[in-house]
C-alpha cells in the first residue's frame, strides 16, 4: 500500500513538472502580450485607434 501511495506521488509530480516547464513559456508570453495591448490604448495609441475607427464608420 506504501509503495502505490509513493509511485502515484512520484509519478503527480512528474506530471506536474513537465506540465510546468510546457505551460510557463506559454503563460510568459501571454503576460507580456497582455501589457503591450494596455500600453497601446493609452496616448498617442488610444489616438491612433479611435482616428481609424472613426474613418472606417464613415
């Protein structure tokens, strides 16, 4: 019983490593993809996208 209880152990975090190491530079470049899209609706990028929206309504 002790040794099943250590190999489904062994084996979660294993699981959960390689699950880690292929997800955190997905979530990494999620994060840094987030932050440019913030900076650019601030100043002259708000300016920029409501200039070209306002010429394709019309």
């Amino acid at each position: 019983m002790t040794a099943s209880i250590l190999a489904s152990t062994a084996s979660g975090l294993r699981l959960a490593l390689i699950s880690a190491m292929l997800l955190g530079p997905l979530v990494t470049l999620g994060a840094m993809h987030s932050n440019e899209v913030a900076v650019a609706k601030r100043g002259a990028g708000l300016l920029l996208f409501v200039s070209l929206q306002r010429q394709s309504m019309s």
